[in-house]
C-alpha cells in the first residue's frame, strides 16, 4: 500500500512540475508550436496558459481534413487483434447510429497503432472500401505514427506487479492515445474516446448535446457515457493537448484508465460525472492482449436512451443535502433523496413545451432496495397554468401506480393522444422510509 501511495505521490509531484514548466517556458522563450488557449477553471474565471512542445511525426493514411471544426471528434485506436476483429463493425455502428444532422457535426478518426506495415496497409483498404463515401465527405480521417516515434517498450517498469508483456501492451496503449489525442486537439470543440468494439446507442450525439447544455456553466474536466475503461470518456478539446503529453509522460506507470482518473483530479474534478443510461456498449469476445475472452457488458447500456425534454422540476418533498429534485431527471449518476413523504405530496416534472409521449420509466430505490417510492400513482398534467406562485398544472390524467418502486408504460400516446405538459408522481400514502427516485427516464413519440 505504501508503494502505491508513493507512486501517487510522484505522480502529483511530476505534474506539478509540469505545470510549473510550462508557465516558466513561455516566459523565456518563444515556442513554435505554442499557441494560447482559454478555458473555463473551477473558480469561473478564464486564464491563459501555453502548451509545452510536444511533436510527433502522425501519418494521414486516408480522409480530407475539413477546414473548419465539428462539434465533436470520435477517436479510436485499432490494433491487429489475434482473433475477431471488431472495427469495421464498430465503424458501422457510429455511423448507422447517427441522423444525417448528426453526422455533419462528427469526423471519427481511428488510429491504426500497428507496426505492421501489412496489416495496415490492408486494414486502411478494407477501411475505404466500406467507408470511401465517409472519407472522401471528410468524415473520417485514418492516420499511422510510426514506431520510431514510440519511447522505449522495453525494460519498463513492472507496477502493479504485471508481467512484462503486460506491461509492453499497457504502455504502448497510452503512447498510441497520446498519439490519437494530439492528432485530434484543433478537429472540434469536443473529443470523444471510443475503442475498436463497441456499439452505439441511436442519436449519441444529440443525447451528448443535451447533457452538455445541461450542465451550463458548471465546470467539467471529463464527461463519461460508458463505466467501462477508457470507453465513452469525453473532453474538451481544448484539454487535449495536455492529456497528449500527460499519456506520454507517464506511459509506462499505469494503465490508461488509471491514469485518466489522475488526469482528472489534478485538473480538480474530484467526482465522476457520468451520464446514464450509459451510450455505449462493449461488443468484442476476445480482448486486444494476447486474445484473451472479454465477456464484459456494460449493464447501464441502452440502445435507444431517454430523450428527457427540457423541463423545470418541482417537488414539496423536503431533499437530502444536494441530492436536489434535478439529479433525478438529468440522466446522470445523481439521483434524488427526499425525506419520508406523507399523503398528497407530490414530484412535478413540468416541460417547457408540451410533449407527447411514448414510453415512461420511473426507477426509485437504492441497490440495497431501500428507500423505495411505495403509495404513488403517475399522472399526466395536459395543461399548465403559470400564476404568481409558479407553475400550476390542471387537468390530470391517472397512467397507473407504482409496482416494486417502479413505473413503466409503454405506448403512452395510445392511451393519452393530447401532449403532455406536466407529468406528476402524486403520494398516495404516508411513506415510513425516505425515498430515492433514481431516474426518470421519457420516450417522445416520434
């Protein structure tokens, strides 16, 4: 344990330096990849910092470089795997996945970090086969750094007492990121980092969208649409190109995963802000390393995610701390904790537009299944009435009641054809227990 937490520690000390370096170089002398870059810190206040030199030789292999920025770039490292292959199929998902709109907003760049000149040059013509349309519209760049450009893979470190091909995989995995990040930092104003076998939940990037509105001006390092490794771990782009170097510092103490978490808590996010249902699911049988069965599953996945409209949240429920009314309707990690309702109090989710809806999923509880909602029924509020005191909605059509602490409706708009502009959870019941509304999860018709 001691070891470990020296480790860390020389870590923080490193990058402390780091940070210390990069304010001193600019003062002194002038750096011909340096540019000045703004960003929103934690006290809401923007400072202007320069970018260490960091250079790699990054061969575009296929694709047009657009001359102006998407919204979000799409970054995948490929490797020649010993069994299955999965990018082709991983390829197809982001794009089937994703409405024409969408797909105008997006490149995906995929690094092939082999040095296999033959598996590459085959794999980046499989590639434009299947893709040519998306490569030749620029929404698809394949780029190639070669192995003189990687540190040393050899003679490394063995932390966490792995063995030294594992080793060898792990650090050649942070310099190839390294590589895709830099590569990637001038592309959009976003950057997501996917892995070569996953799949897509429908319209990830307007979902993506949302929740980035959602949280305004409240500061963020990392965003995360998967809980598993390095899958769905969203940044600012203007972040990247310290994360590039920060990778390659590093490369050989740790695994990615591991060091991104550092990543983020020495940029002062100390919490994870992961979004759910999570919008990307983990698809491939047998691992990158030596081929080894990966069965894992992302169990928060959901191929068709919530749509949430926007809408103002109210409740008479008294909360716990900051588990506010919001944390239940934001998709994210957070939930709501209430104080034990009695008769008629209620949780109003009132939408800035009327809304018809097709599908309703309530999840309340804890995992220990505590705290659950047991007396309520749902209610759709068809129209709403502001007054001095707020909003007031009239009209109230019964969906059903809660079962096991939770609700679900499907073909809503069969049942209720009018838009909806309120939806009510309304006690029943005095509540011994507190309660716990996990989710709320809505489904527009479309």
């Amino acid at each position: 344990m001691r070891c470990y937490w020296n480790r860390a520690v020389s870590l923080l000390i490193a990058t402390c330096i780091l940070v210390f370096l990069m304010s001193k170089i600019s003062e002194f002398q002038a750096i011909s990849e340096s540019k000045i870059i703004a960003r929103t810190v934690w006290q809401s206040q923007e400072k202007m910092r320069s970018v260490l030199p960091f250079n790699l030789t990054i061969q575009l292999l296929a694709g047009k470089p657009l001359p102006y920025k998407q919204y979000l770039t799409v970054g995948l490292s490929s490797v020649k795997r010993k069994k299955e292959s999965y990018l082709l199929n991983t390829l197809q998902s982001i794009f089937s996945q994703s409405s024409p709109e969408e797909l105008a907003q997006i490149v995906v760049v995929v690094l092939l970090a082999e040095f296999d000149a033959n598996w590459v040059m085959e794999t980046m013509e499989s590639i434009s086969k299947h893709f040519k349309d998306q490569l030749d519209q620029g929404l698809m760049l394949v780029i190639h750094t070669p192995q003189d450009q990687y540190p040393p893979l050899v003679g490394l470190k063995r932390n966490f007492n792995d063995p030294p091909d594992r080793v060898a995989f792990r650090s050649k995995q942070n310099v190839d990121y390294a590589s895709l990040v830099h590569f990637s930092r001038n592309l959009s104003d976003y950057f997501i980092m996917l892995e070569d076998d996953v799949k897509c939940s429908k319209r990830f990037l307007t979902t993506i969208k949302k929740h980035i509105h959602s949280r305004g001006s409240s500061p963020w390092v990392t965003l995360e649409y998967s809980k598993l490794g390095y899958i769905g771990k969203l940044y600012h782009s203007m972040d990247l190109p310290l994360l590039a170097r920060f990778l390659f510092l590093f490369y050989q103490e740790m695994p990615c995963d591991f060091l991104l978490s550092h990543f983020r808590t020495l940029l002062m996010q100390d919490k994870v802000i992961r979004y759910q249902p999570s919008l990307f699911q983990h698809m491939g049988t047998y691992s990158s390393f030596q081929g080894n069965l990966n069965h894992l599953k992302d169990s928060d996945f959901h191929e068709s995610p919530a749509d949430n409209p926007p809408a103002d949240i109210h409740t008479d429920i008294i909360f716990y701390q900051n588990h506010r009314p919001e944390n239940a309707y934001t998709q994210s990690s957070d939930f709501f904790w209430g104080k034990a309702p009695t008769l008629t109090n209620y949780f109003l989710v009132a939408f800035h537009s009327p809304v018809i809806l097709s599908r309703i999923v309530i999840n309340t509880g804890s995992k220990e299944k505590k705290d659950f909602i047991s007396s309520a029924v749902v209610e759709a509020g068809l129209v709403s009435v502001r007054t001095g005191k707020g909003l007031n909605c009239l009209e109230f059509f019964l969906l059903g009641s809660f079962k096991n602490g939770q609700f679900e409706m499907n073909d809503v708009q069969k049942v209720v054809k009018s838009p909806f502009s309120c939806l009510r959870i309304r006690v029943t019941k005095d509540h011994d227990n507190w309660i716990i509304i996990q989710n709320i999860y809505l489904w527009t018709a479309r």
